[in-house]
C-alpha cells in the first residue's frame, strides 16, 4: 500500500468545509448566466412610478425631479401602459414648441404605445432592443399587466454582474 501522501482521498475522508460566501454566486451577487428581466425587478423592485395622460408637463417635471427617476409610464384608469414620458421628450418639446408646453397635458408629448417587456426575457435580447430602438426605459408586462420599468442602467449593471459571474467560472475551471 502507497504511503498515506500518496493516496487519493477516500470515501470515509471528510469533506473539505465550503461556506456560502466562498462560491462564485456569493461573491458577485449574481445567480446563472443567462439572466433575465425578473432578476433585475428582484433586484429593484417592482415599484412603478405612473402618471396619468391629463397630467400637465410641468407636474410630470415635478414628479421626475421629486422621484429622481428619468422616465414615467403614463398608465389610463385601467393601469395599462398607454405612453412614457422621458426627460428627453420634454427637453424635444420645450425646444420645439416653446415654454407653453408645461402647461400641455403629458399625452401631447409623450411616446404612445411603448416598446415593452416580459420578465422572462434575456439581458441580451432587451440591451439589443433598446440600443437598436435608442429608449433607455422599458415597461414590462406580466399577463398583460405593467409590473416593471428598467432602464439601460439597470440592464447594463445587471449583465456586468453576469459577465463578472461567467469570467470567475471560466478562471476557477483553468485553475482548478
């Protein structure tokens, strides 16, 4: 028999102890790749900060400035999605139409019918979409109903995370 620094562990050996904050996951904070846009409303929160299409320009100002956010979802009676006001749609209007734009209902200047998504859809599917469609919010729908807003920075953030995820798996699989 081989002297004991020779041999292979054996079934009856202990287990070398692994805590949680050792793994991968724990340490970026991060699940599987292939994340989706539920991970990020996980992550945020599925707070959903709406306003209603007879809101005047300058209370959509307000509520922006006061919520710190750069986009509102302008919702009807029945909660559904019927437009988003960005930041950029007041500063286009302002510069076009003049100062009397604050006064405007939000319908007259917001995005109708917005590009929306779904929680189960990929990171890299919604980047593409925003970058291709130049909108950096995104409405998301679960069985119709609005139950999210992300915006590019929470994408980008989010699949940082997951590139970060995947670099440290490929480096522990060249370790050992």
């Amino acid at each position: 028999m081989a002297p004991i620094s020779y041999q292979g562990p054996m079934q009856s050996d202990a287990k070398p102890e692994h805590t949680h904050s050792q793994t991968a996951e724990a340490s970026l904070g991060a699940g599987q790749p292939g994340l989706t846009v539920r991970a990020i409303l996980a992550d945020k929160g599925d707070e959903i900060f709406t306003v209603a299409p007879q809101t005047t320009v300058k209370e959509v100002v307000a509520e922006l400035n006061r919520r710190r956010v750069g986009a509102l979802v302008v919702v009807d009676a029945g909660n559904r999605a019927v437009g988003i006001v960005s930041e950029r749609d007041i500063v286009r209007n302002a510069d076009s139409k003049g100062l009397e734009v604050f006064e405007k209902p939000v319908q007259d200047i917001m995005t109708p019918n917005p590009k929306t998504c779904f929680p189960e859809d990929k990171l890299e599917t919604i980047m593409k979409q925003m970058t291709e469609g130049r909108f950096r919010h995104l409405p998301v729908l679960d069985g119709g109903k609005l139950c999210g807003l992300v915006s590019i920075g929470d994408v980008v953030r989010h699949r940082m995370l997951e590139i970060e995820y995947e670099n440290l798996k490929m480096r522990q699989a060249i370790v050992g």
